[in-house]
C-alpha cells in the first residue's frame, strides 16, 4: 500500500511540475521527458541561424558535427535553425526507458534468473537444499521464528546473502527471488507479506558485502591512488548496516536476541571480515585488485561446480523419481523466464516513474534543498557535495552510479567527497526498484511496514558512511 502511494505521488508531482515549467515559459519543450536520452543536450531555446552573430554563424557551418560550445551553451545548427542547448538529460525519458528496460534489463535479468533458477532446481532435487537448511536452521530459526527447520527457504536465502556478500549482483536476484516463492508457501495471507519476508528484505536491504569489486574498479578507472582504500569503510558500514536491520524489525517482530547460535555466527562473520582484510591490507594495489577480483568468481565457480557434482553424486536419486540432471536443470530454468515475465510489469512501473522523477527535476530541487539544510546544521560542505548519491540511491542504482563517477571527477577520486560517494554507493540498496521486483515475483500487494523499516536500514547506513568517512579519511 506504502509503495503503491508513493509510485503514484512520484508520478503526479512530477508530472504537474513538468507541466507548470511548460505553461511557465521556463521550459522551451518537454519532449525529453517522452523521447530524450540520457546525457543529451537539454534545449533550451531555438533561433534562427541568420540571427546568430556572424562568428557563430561561421563556427556552425565549417565543425563537421556542425555543433560549437561557448561556456555553458551548446549551438546546434539544424539546417537554417539553431538549437542552444544548456546542462544534459538526467536520465532516459519514458519511451526509451520502456524499451531499454526489455533490451537492456529484463533480458539479462531473464538470462540470469534461468541459469541460477536451473542450478538451484538441481539443488532442491538433489536434497541438497534440505541438508544445507539443516546445517543453517539452528541459526535461522532465530531470527526467523516463523519458518520451520530445515525449510528450502533457508538454503535460498543463504546463497543470496552469499551472493550479496561477494559483490555478486547476477546471482544475487534469482537466489533472493526463490527465497521469497519459498517464503510465500508458508505464507497464510498471500497477499500480505509475512514477518520473514519482510525480514529477509530488510537484511537484504542492508548488503553485506566482503568484496565491493565495482566500486575498486570505478576508482581505479579514474586513476586513485589506491583504489581500494575505501573497501574497508564499505564493509563496515554495510556490516552496520545488516545490524541495524537485524535490531529494527527484530524489535518489531519481538525476537529473542539472547541466542548463543546467532551470536556465534555475527562473531563468526566479523572473524571472516577481519581475517580477510588482515590478508588484503598486506597486499599491493596490484594484488589487491588481483585477488578482489579473483575471489568472488572463484566462490561462484564453486558453487556451482559443488551442486553439479552433488548432483552427480545423487545420480540415482534423479533416476528414482523419473528425472535425470539435464531435464531438472531444464525445468529450473523454465520456472527462472516464468518469474522474469511476471515480475516485467513491476518494474516497467518503477523506472518511469523514477524517469519522471528525475527529468522533471523534483529529485534536484528535494536534493537541494536537504543540501542547504545540512550547511546549516553545520556539516561539512565535502560531505553535502556527496549526500545525491545518498538520496538517489534508494530509487535508481544506474543514476546514484552517475552521481558517484561525476562526484569524482569534479571533486577529485581521492577527495571526502569522492570517496564518500563510493561508500554511499555500496551502503545503501535500490529500495524501492527491489521491494517492486521481489515482492511483485509473488503477486504480494500489501508490503506492510517492509519500505518504512528498509528506508530506515538506508538512513543508518547513510549515516554510518559518514562517520565512518570522517574517521578514516
């Protein structure tokens, strides 16, 4: 209900504003918001090439693209008329969003959740998934009361964290999509979420991440010094994070903290993470990437091979009820383009309503305004120059991305604010696109409290980059 009145006030107000620029004269014309791309020049008014000064009338004509810059302004010359163009496009208008989010979304996300989809089918029925949720139910059962041992969920969930975990975003969706269809069997108001959903969602708001790869390689591409010195302040703030998540709705839901198993393993994972950053700050630059790189591919690759080899192994079990390894894999995948065709729509809806958000130029004026705020309640202007990452990153992770690389560019990479940005950018999750996948995967119309408490999980971890920022660096 949250998420549906939100998409439709982003919409409206949106919308509305476009149209008061128009009918203003602020805005020449709004067909970038239709059919623009992002990064194209924004016009902002057209002239007739015999009224241009001599000088430009001149430039036009002899450049090969017949364009010319003179400060902020871009001159196009368009057979006898000249469009002057100030500042770029945000981002995709609607038209081109839909067609880019077929082409260059949902086929992808198609291809994905079909080879995982076709894995984990392999991993249910080679009874891999049940031993391995056997193994975890001790720990899970805390901190998800409602899901019975040895459950298949269990297993899911497991590997999403994993994937969340080593930075691996491909795997990561189909492992968390099949969490939430096995958390829905249990589910007695399919169209409600349950408390373990809502859960599972809010620590995977968190992203506990080990190994921020793209991140090191953004830095890297523009040339820091060390690209992965903000990998440190990145896993500490998401570990912050995941806690955070873990005491917000576990207050809500009433668990009962005081459990040895689930103490062990936070200590468990904290030893991993320390452990693992003793090893990589030993490293050089070049064998840090080197092994960053490495090892989340290397887990996957595991992964992978361990199930098809279980499977291997269990051969005859396949055989006992009429399957083979080939044929279940197959069936997996089936099930993967299934759920990528169901959950289409949902995210259709989101990402024009976040292109109209964005072009319409409501998301700058909010920015900037909780910009001017923070000045003067005294924060530093490196971390206000950083906080549009913060902000968009909760509706758009392509456009956060953006924000980050020209963050560095225009404050320098090795700069608090670039690398604030960065931390930015892996401290927080794409909310509102994840809670429309996941939960429209299920057809759940009612996300209860799941936006509320995951956009608090966003704030604390907003909050903890900067401090953790501000002590590092």
């Amino acid at each position: 209900m949250a998420l549906s009145r939100f998409w439709l006030v982003i919409i409206l107000v949106s919308v509305t504003y476009i149209l008061a620029q128009l009918f203003s004269g602020y805005s020449y014309s709004i067909d970038y918001v239709v059919n623009g791309k992002k990064d194209e020049p924004l016009v902002k008014k057209e002239m007739y090439l015999n009224q241009m000064s001599p000088f430009i009338q001149d430039t036009l004509q002899k450049a090969k693209d017949h364009r010319y810059t003179q400060n902020d302004s871009l001159y196009i010359l368009d057979n006898t008329t000249v469009k002057i163009a100030v500042g770029k496009q945000a981002t995709d208008g609607i038209l081109p969003t839909c067609k880019n989010t077929i082409f260059d979304l949902l086929l992808p996300l198609i291809a994905y959740l079909s080879f995982f989809c076709g894995i984990l089918q392999l991993l249910i029925d080679s009874g891999a998934s049940e031993k391995l949720a056997k193994l975890l139910s001790p720990v899970f059962v805390k901190v998800f009361p409602e899901i019975p041992k040895n459950h298949p969920s269990i297993s899911y969930m497991t590997l999403n964290f994993a994937a969340n975990f080593l930075g691996l975003d491909s795997a990561a969706t189909p492992f968390g999509l099949k969490a939430m269809e096995s958390l829905q069997e249990l589910n007695t108001e399919k169209d409600k979420a349950s408390n373990s959903q809502i859960m599972f969602m809010s620590l995977h708001a968190a992203g506990l991440t080990l190994i921020p790869t793209s991140i090191i390689g953004y830095r890297a591409a523009q040339n820091a010094q060390n690209p992965a010195d903000v990998m440190l302040p990145c896993i500490i703030t998401s570990f912050v994070g995941t806690v955070a998540a873990l005491l917000i709705v576990g207050i809500k839901q009433k668990i009962n903290f005081k459990s040895a198993s689930l103490i062990i393993s936070l200590g468990a994972i904290m030893g991993i993470i320390a452990g693992l950053l003793f090893y990589i700050t030993r490293l050089d630059i070049i064998g840090k990437n080197h092994f960053t790189t490495n090892l989340s591919n290397v887990i996957l690759l595991v992964i992978i091979f361990a199930i098809l080899a279980y499977a291997f192994y269990r051969e005859k079990y396949f055989a006992s009820n009429d399957k083979d390894i080939f044929s279940s894999f197959v069936e997996g995948a089936a099930s993967g383009l299934t759920t990528g065709k169901r959950i289409f729509p949902y995210i259709l809806g989101m990402l024009v309503a976040i292109s109209l958000f964005r072009n319409s130029g409501v998301f700058e004026i909010v920015s900037g305004y909780m910009g001017k705020l923070f000045l003067l309640m005294g924060v530093k202007k490196e971390i206000v120059d950083a906080l549009p990452i913060a902000i968009l990153r909760p509706f758009n992770a392509a456009g956060s991305r953006g924000f980050m690389i020209d963050s560095m560019r225009t404050y320098g990479v090795d700069s608090l604010t670039g690398r604030l940005a960065c931390i930015f950018q892996c401290a927080a999750e794409t909310t509102f696109y994840v809670i429309a996948v996941y939960f429209g995967s299920i057809k759940v119309k009612n996300t209860r409290y799941t936006l509320s408490a995951m956009l608090l999980v966003d704030l604390v971890s907003v909050i903890a980059a900067i401090l953790i920022s501000l002590l590092f660096f």
